[in-house]
C-alpha cells in the first residue's frame, strides 16, 4: 500500500477527516490525506428507507482512485445499507482499494446518548481499520478483539482493538504491496 487517501462522501464533521488521518498514517506507517473534493451521494439514496446504499457509492468511489495500490477511504455521516441488511457500518472491495465508513450509527448521539468526541473517533478509526483489513483480502476473523471481527453493534464494536490480531497482521504484512 503506497498511501491512504480519505474522501467526504456527502458533508462531514469539521476536523472528522484530518484527525482519522492523522491515526491511519500513525497506525500504517503511511502517508494520508484528506482528497479536497467531495462525492455527493445523492444517488445512493433509496427514498423510502432514508438509506443510502453502500455498494453503489463503493462503485462510484471505484472510477476516483488511483491505480496504484492507494487506498481510498470514503468516510460520510449518511446511514448505509446493503439489501440484506437493516444496516452497515462500513463495507469494502475484497482486495480492492476502495473501502467506505459512515459514522452515522457511530456517535453516541444516535443512541439518544450526550455527543462524545473520543468515542466517536475512536469507533471511526476501528471501523476503517476494519474495512482497509478487507482491502488486503482479509475476512472476519473470530478474535473478538481483532479490527476483523464482524460487528453489528457498538457495544461489540467498542470492544475491538484500532489494530489486527496476529494472524490477521500476518496476512496484511504479506499482501503489504
Ligand atoms: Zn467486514
Ligand atoms: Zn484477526
């Protein structure tokens, strides 16, 4: 991986994207930065859920990146979903270079909860960790610290580590390029 690249998909929180930077190039060991433009998702909004579907933007977020092994993260405050499911926090390209956060159900807010800045960037920077792992062709792992572990709530969330456990470094380390 060369370097991570963030993108506001939709508007977000002042100061949300440089502090994720900050912890990702700490975390990596690589340059990131926070892409000036911003993706309006418009299209993704399904209008009867008030939902926007991940894997149309994660497909839009496709023809912006780079081709030469960057990252681009898509980080936006709307609520995604996949039609499956009721809900996602975030989804990836499995060994592609495009993955897509939302911190929509990761504020404390949504629970009726006081805001709390911590929390919220804390859980931001799990959820990325989590979904760059798919980047690398890693799978949910059943270590429920590991940033890999499957989660649908932030109470399990909240108990993961921002880092991989050992097998899952491992398989990271190995696909580094
Ligand atoms: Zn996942
Ligand atoms: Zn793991």
């Amino acid at each position: 991986m060369k370097a991570i690249h963030l993108l506001a998909v939709g508007l977000v929180q002042t100061g949300l994207l440089d502090e994720l930077a900050a912890s990702l190039a700490r975390l990596f060991q690589v340059s990131c930065r926070v892409r000036k433009e911003v993706l309006d998702a418009e299209f993704a909004l399904d209008t009867i859920r008030g939902q926007y579907q991940s894997s149309m933007i994660l497909a839009r977020m496709a023809s912006l990146a780079a081709n030469n092994g960057t990252r681009l993260v898509g980080i936006t405050e709307h609520d995604l979903y996949v039609p499956v499911l009721t809900f996602v926090f975030g989804e990836a390209q499995l060994s592609g270079v495009c993955a897509l956060v939302s911190a929509h159900r990761l504020r404390d807010e949504y629970y009726g909860l006081p805001a709390n800045a911590g929390t919220l960037s804390r859980r931001l920077v799990v959820e990325a960790v989590h979904e760059l792992g798919h980047t690398f062709g890693l799978r949910h792992c059943s270590m429920w610290q590991c940033a890999m572990a499957s989660t649908h709530s932030v109470e399990r969330l909240d108990l993961k580590e921002p880092g991989y456990c050992p097998a899952c470094r491992r398989i990271i380390l190995n696909s580094r390029e």
